[in-house]
C-alpha cells in the first residue's frame, strides 16, 4: 500500500513531456530577446561620440578647454551668453505655436504658414546672436586652439545623416571638380 502512494505522489509532481518542452523553448526565446536588446544597445552606445552633452560648435569647444582658457572665454562672452536666452525662450514659444497650429482641427494652412514663419524669424534672431557670440570666442581663441577646432567638432559630429542633406562623398567631388 505504501508502495503504491509513493507512486502516485512521484506521478503528480512529474511534468508532461510536451510542457517541458514548452519551457526550455521560452527560455531559448527569452534568451533571443536579452540578446537582441543588449546588442541594440551596445551598437548604439558604440556609435556615440567619446563626449556626451558637449554641443559641436565653438560655445560647446571652449567648453572643452583647459580650465584657465575655458574661465577667460567664459569671462569675455558673458553678456552675449546671457543675451542669447531670450532668443531660445522666443523659439520655444514658436515652435509650441506651430504645434497647435499643425494638431487644429479643422486645419487652418493660413494660421500654419504664419506660425512657422515666424518660427523661422525667431530661429534668424537667435542664429544672428549666436554669430556674434561665435566671433567673440573665435577671436579669444588662440591660433593653435582654432586650429584643433575642425577635428574636434568633426569627432563630436552626431552619426547619422540628414535626409534633406547630400552624402559627403558628392559634396566633396563636387569641391575638387570645383578647385
């Protein structure tokens, strides 16, 4: 009799075949899952710049400089930095004008047309700003400093390509043919 109820409590805890199966080919999936996440995420970390949050223009290179240089840059464009500020909250404002603009129902073509031209007119008042503010660190730069500007930037470029821009190869053809 004992014999017999140790069989049936062996039986009771045993799997059937078909649902063993069924968990080794989830685990395999679950493997083929991890592993296709981490390799998304090593192949975009590989294809990041070195340095993460430095903008690849001059404001973003003296940033990068030793910190001496860095302190009399900063000192010498502190109020056309300051002045900037306002351009960038104008653009805000007009880009969130051109996103109501574009979700209205029923869309009004006439209303858009001007809230993204007035966007581009803010984008012009910022980008003349930040000319000027790019001249005065260019002239506190020094000539070995705006020398190693172009590589630098060209390190810190983002991957990736506009789609409205051209391939570098044509453009740089384009400016031997040119020469």
């Amino acid at each position: 009799m004992t014999d017999t109820g140790s069989r049936v409590s062996k039986a009771r805890w045993q799997l059937p075949r078909w649902s063993m199966m069924v968990l080794i080919a989830s685990l395999a999936l679950n493997f083929v899952v991890l592993g296709v996440v981490a390799g998304s995420i090593w192949r975009v970390r590989a294809h990041q710049a070195p340095v993460r949050g430095v903008t690849p223009n001059l404001l973003g290179y003296a940033a990068s400089l030793p910190q001496a240089r860095r302190d009399l840059i900063w000192n010498a464009t502190a109020e056309q930095r300051q002045q900037i500020r306002p351009f960038r909250r104008d653009i805000r404002a007009a880009r969130e004008e051109v996103m109501h603009a574009i979700a209205a129902d029923p869309f009004d073509g006439e209303k858009y047309a001007a809230a993204q031209a007035r966007l581009a007119e803010a984008y012009s008042r910022a980008r003349g700003a930040v000319q000027a503010l790019d001249l005065e660190i260019a002239l506190q730069l020094t000539p070995d400093e705006r020398r190693a500007f172009p590589p630098w930037r060209e390190q810190r470029r983002p991957s990736g390509q506009n789609l409205l821009d051209e391939p570098d190869r044509q453009v740089n053809e384009r400016n031997q043919q040119a020469k």
